[in-house]
C-alpha cells in the first residue's frame, strides 16, 4: 500500500514537472512564431524602379505587422489611388514577405481636364500626364465623359478588332455619343446604344468603293446608313 502511494506521488510530480516543461516551452514557441511571423519585406514590381519604390514605401506602415493577419482591403486601399494601376496580385511569401506584381494600365488617349493634361488609361482613369515619359501618338478625346462611358467604347473596340493606334480624334457629346475621326480623316457618328454592331458595320464600309466619295460615315439611327462629306 505504502509502495503504491509513493508511485502515486512520483506519478504527481512527474506530470506536474512535465506539464511545466510544455508550458515553458509552448510559450518559447508563441514568442517565437510572433517575431519570426512579422512582415518585413515588401517587394514591388511591374512598374518602373521609382514606381515601384514609391508604392513600396506607401505600404512601410505593414512593416512589423504579423503577416497572418495582414489586411487585404488595406492594401488593395492604397493601391486602388494609384490611377495607372490596372491590375495587381499579392503574395504571402512566409514566415515574414510580401510579393506585390502590378500591371500597368495602357495609354489609350490623352486629353485635358481643367486645362491639365491626362492620359487615359485601358482602366478607363485619367492618369496625371506628368508622371510618365510617354511619346507615341495616341488619340485626343474632347468632351466630359466618364470612366465607364471610355471604358464601354474600348470594350466595344476591341471586340471589332479596331485599334486605337487608327483613330486621330475621339468627340464625346452630353447626349451619350461618340464620333471617331480616323488617322484618314474619315468621322463616325456613333449611336448612344449598340456600340458593337455600328463599329462592325464601319469596318464592312470602309472596305466599299462606295465610300470614296465620302469621309463621314453616320449611323446614328437604327437600321440607317449615311454617307456625306465634310
């Protein structure tokens, strides 16, 4: 009996010790993973290198933050002011980086918002001129339009398979339209609706020996041709 209360008691302070021991060290091990868990790189790319180290030196608040519990939407926050930003994707590289790749949107226009010059990204945002060393000839858009009515017109565009590089001037009018006059100096009045179907019909005319004797191709009304001169 007396034996057997002697190995009870062994038993008690062994499982005391031992539990001791686990709890020392799984609070070694939580101290542990927190500082090895924290973010201390962030690596921008896509962008040229002084882009890329603004945006990155944008993001420093993150530094020190557990990368577990890092903030998507605060991220995508800071990234979403940046008006030539297309696209991005972030990754979590552990235990303490984060990899962020940026698509740069494409300059399709430029044009002029309270006598300042922008370009007009594929995004459909006007990006501040001054930013970028940009010299291809690209369009002048005249009018107030907004992002969504410049990024229907580029939808529709591109699914004719007409390139932007081919238009000199782009008019937009309060009524919702849009007219095109080409690097030939041929003008297309568009319809505020049906977009793509009046693009599609532009491209079969101009391949017509109809249209030599005329530069304005008008096909405003529904189900209606008009070729004129001006």
């Amino acid at each position: 009996m007396m034996h057997q209360l002697i190995d009870k008691k062994k038993y008690v302070i062994y499982l005391i010790t031992f539990l001791l021991l686990t709890t020392v060290n799984n609070q070694n091990l939580i101290k542990l993973h927190g500082k090895i868990s924290k973010l201390q790189i962030i690596e921008v790319s896509g962008l040229n290198k002084n882009l890329n180290f603004k945006i990155q030196n944008d993001l420093d608040f993150l530094i020190n933050d557990s990368i577990f519990k890092l903030n998507n939407k605060i991220i995508s926050k800071k990234l979403d002011k940046y008006n030539y930003i297309e696209n991005y994707k972030v990754f979590k590289e552990y235990p303490s980086k984060i990899r962020i790749e940026i698509e740069q949107a494409k300059f399709l226009a430029e044009t002029y918002k309270n006598n300042k010059k922008y370009f007009i990204g594929s995004n459909g945002k006007l990006i501040d001129y001054k930013i970028f060393n940009f010299s291809k000839d690209i369009p002048n858009v005249f009018g107030n339009f907004t992002s969504k009515q410049f990024i229907e017109l580029n939808k529709a565009l591109k699914e004719a398979k007409f390139e932007f590089n081919d238009i000199k001037d782009i008019f937009f009018y309060a009524s919702g339209r849009w007219d095109l006059k080409t690097n030939n100096n041929l003008i297309l009045k568009l319809p505020k609706n049906n977009l793509n179907t009046a693009i599609d019909k532009f491209n079969l005319i101009i391949k017509s020996k109809e249209l030599k004797d005329y530069n304005v191709i008008d096909l405003r009304i529904s189900n209606q041709i008009i070729l004129s001169h001006e």
